[in-house]
C-alpha cells in the first residue's frame, strides 16, 4: 500500500469528469458546482492515447457500454478547474500504474 498523491488542486476537466465518464453536458459541470480557472484556462496537453479512447467510449461506447452518444470535445475537456473530488486523483493515479 502507498498513499496517492491528492495535492494537485487544479485539475483539467479531463481528469475531473471526463476519465471518470461523467458527460460533458452533466449538471454536475456547471459552473454552480465547479470552479472553472481563467489563467491558466486551460490544460496543456491530455495524455494523448488514453484520451481519444475515452473519447470514443463517450461518444460511441465501447467495453460493453453503448456511450452517451454525443460529440465529445477536446476543449471542454482541457478546461481548468480546482479539483471538485479526489476521485481524479485515482484516475490519474490508476492511468500512471497501467502505464508501468
């Protein structure tokens, strides 16, 4: 067992709801809920393999699931946030070990 790294506070949306499969278009991600940064906007770079697979599985589905069958955009995926859980943090932790 080892601790996983919680201490990235400003998350790109990406990692904050679209790895975890939340549609972009959910209530969650309204700016009620999710504190959206202005500088820096956005995230440099998304992992670029994993991204467009999860990409696909939200717009057109895959590993059994049918997808939310909608146009999934880079854009709204590389917005900054300030993380809203620790969720993406398992993701991002999750990615890194799939990786080794």
């Amino acid at each position: 067992f080892s601790e996983m790294r919680t201490d990235n506070f400003v998350e790109s949306s990406f990692w904050n709801f679209d790895a975890l499969f939340q549609p972009q278009q959910h209530p969650a991600r309204d700016q009620h809920d999710t504190f959206f940064l202005l500088d820096p906007a956005e995230a440099p770079q998304l992992p670029p393999g994993y991204y467009s697979k999860v990409k696909k599985v939200h717009s057109q589905g895959g590993y059994g699931s049918q997808g939310y069958r909608y146009e999934w955009k880079v854009e709204e995926a590389r917005k900054n946030l300030l993380r809203t859980h620790t969720t993406s943090a398992s993701a991002r932790a999750l990615f890194q070990l799939a990786r080794q």
